[in-house]
C-alpha cells in the first residue's frame, strides 16, 4: 500500500512551516526587508506581502505535483486510493506535513475538519466515502463533457507518467484546498512576525538599540515582547533612567475601533524594573483610524499617543513625539521624505532580522 508520507518532497515540511526564522530563511533577506520598507514608508502590509504569498504558495503547489507524480508512477489508479489513503493518514499518528496533505486531498482545511465534520471520526468516515463517490462522478461527467483526457508528463530522471480527468481533478481539488490554507494561516503569521520586525526596525532607525532583559543599560534600549505589571507591551523602550514608552503596535483598520480603544488604556503610568521605577509613556501604533472614531483625543486625554502606519512619514512623526516629550532627536528628522525609501535601505542593511524574531516574550510581575 502506497504510503503518502514516503511521497513528500524533502523541502515539503519547510515550506509548510510559516513561523519566524524559518519563515524568514525561506523568504530570503532582501524581500523581508522590502515589505518592513514598504510598511515604514505608509504601504499596506498585506500588499507588501502578497507576492511573498503567491511564492509560498506556488512552491507548495509544485511540491503537491510532484507528490501526484510520484504516486500515479507507482500505482496507475492512484488518485482513485486518495479518499483511502488520506483518510488512514489523518486517523494515524503521521507527521504534521503527512495530515496536512491527507486535509487538502480529501477538499479540507483545519477550519474544514473543525466545523464541517466537528473532529468526528465517524463523520470523517462518512465524508471520505461520499468524496471518493463524487469525484468518481465527477470525472465521469467531465470526460462526457470534454472528452477522453490523457496527459503524458515526462519525469526529469526518466520514464513518464499518465494522468487522466480523475488524476487531474483531485489534484485541482488538493491545491485548491492547500491555497485556501495557505491564504487563512498567512494573514495570521504575517501579521505577529511583522509586527516585531517592524516595530523593532523602526526602534532601530530612530538611533535606539536592541538589548535583552533585564537591560543592563538605562538609556536608549529597547526590548520586545514583555508583561510589566498587568499587560504585555509589543516593545519597551528606556529612554533615560526613570523614563520609558511601552508600544503596542497592531495592523488594525478603521473597521476594528473597539480593539484599537482597548489599547489607549493598556499599560500603567509607573513600572518597576529592578530596582529601578520608570514613568512610562504610551504609544499605540495601528494602520489606520477612522474619521469619526475620536480615538486621538481619546488617546491625547490618557495621556497616550497615536501613530497610523498608512500616513508615509508615520516614522517622522514618531520621531518627533520622542523628540518633544523626551529630548531625543533621530536622524530621520533631516530627511526628506522623498528620500524615505532609500533612507531606510541604508539604515536596516546591517540588521538581522532574526534577531527581532528570535526575542523571548519577558513576563515581569508586580508584587
């Protein structure tokens, strides 16, 4: 019986991890360092990184190919043994790309398995009989319609392989499936991985330097992902002892007020770290702000401060609140904002954009 697990190519368990590091190795440096410029420059983050997508996606669409090659080689009717074999890999204990794969061959997602088939293993049964049924059906009637189909694809090391309408239309189904997935996981990854590149880059522009907890400087380092008191902080930046800003930054629209609200109010005045008390600052930076939402002067009465990453200058602006309330000036005040783009470039060549990713989340409780 032909085994799914010994069809995966062996970049398939790479492409379908999305996460930090390895999401950042596979994207290569310069196009992660084209979209944090794109979104330091007012670019809407899922513009930036949607041909990042589309490469992820079409590499998996390949692998997938590939993995249907393979299979109809070893076994004439192997596309006929899908419903069979993906359904043995989800009810087993394959590795997370082998169910993954046996999802999309049977038209599924996670989402799917959850609120489709409610993680029933009867139901699921039941779904993988009615599927091999249809898609049977199914290519029966294309070949009615558009006539006998023979696809002759031949391998690179030798020998070709034959597929037909069924072969090809429960591939169409797998990569239809495994796109959607792809699509749904992304908006999620892209959104918590950006939002630490992009906050820890423009901490860094601005002349600041990263550094770990607990910092053994008090002055002009900044630190991601900690819980100081009650909330956690995306950043924490020390400006000089006893002073700081705590960011928050989000890739929140106008159609999300009530998420955005919640933050004005997120973090208290007064910090301790060590035996050192800071008067903290805060600092909401989000995509946009609707019109009528009064959030600024909301944010302006706490005491916080607003920045909307779809106005090009939002970094100068950043740099001028700093500038006002803590008497630190930043280079990026002598540019021109024409001159943004290739300002950038230069500052972030030298940085590691790993080195943003690979931060530990900090939990700091008050007694």
């Amino acid at each position: 019986m032909i085994k799914i697990e010994e069809l995966l190519p062996d970049n398939f368990k790479e492409l379908l991890e999305s996460k930090g590091a390895t999401f950042i190795r596979r994207a290569g440096t310069e196009n992660v360092r084209q979209v944090v410029v794109d979104v330091l420059c007012g670019n809407n983050l899922r513009t930036s990184t949607e041909h990042l997508t589309r490469l992820r996606i079409g590499k998996m669409n390949a692998a997938t190919f590939m993995v249907y090659l393979k299979g109809v080689q070893e076994a004439a009717d192997f596309s006929r043994q899908i419903p069979q074999l993906a359904y043995a890999g989800l009810m087993g204990r394959g590795s997370k790309p082998e169910k993954e794969l046996c999802k999309w061959m049977l038209g599924l997602t996670g989402k799917g398995v959850q609120n489709i088939l409610r993680d029933d293993d009867d139901q699921i049964k039941k779904y993988t009989e009615s599927f091999a049924e249809r898609m049977e059906h199914l290519a029966e009637s294309t070949g009615r319609d558009a006539g006998t189909l023979r696809c002759r694809v031949k391998l690179a090391k030798g020998g070709e392989v034959s597929l037909d309408w069924h072969d090809m239309l429960s591939l169409f189904c797998t990569i239809g499936s495994q796109t959607l997935a792809i699509r749904g996981s992304e908006k999620s990854t892209y959104g918590k991985l950006f939002e630490r590149l992009v906050l820890g880059s423009v901490l860094a522009v601005l002349g600041f330097e990263q550094t770990k907890f607990p910092p053994t400087k008090t002055s002009k380092v900044f630190w991601l992902s900690s819980k100081i008191g009650q909330r956690e902080s995306d950043a924490t930046l020390l400006m000089s002892p006893g002073q700081a800003i705590r960011f928050d930054l989000g890739f929140i629209g106008r159609g999300n007020p009530e998420i955005t609200k919640d933050k004005v109010s997120r973090f208290e005045r007064d910090m301790e770290i060590g035996v050192q008390k800071y008067h903290s600052a805060t600092c909401i930076i989000v995509d946009r702000v609707g019109e009528d939402s009064g959030l600024v002067e909301q944010a302006r009465r706490a005491g916080a401060k607003v920045i909307q990453m779809s106005m090009s200058y939002w970094p100068i602006e950043l740099a001028q609140w700093i500038k006002q309330n803590f008497n630190h000036k930043s280079e990026i005040l002598n540019c021109k904002q024409s001159d943004l783009p290739a300002f950038f470039n230069k500052k972030l060549a030298g940085i590691s954009f790993e080195n943003f990713d690979s931060g530990l989340s900090i939990s700091v409780e008050e007694e």
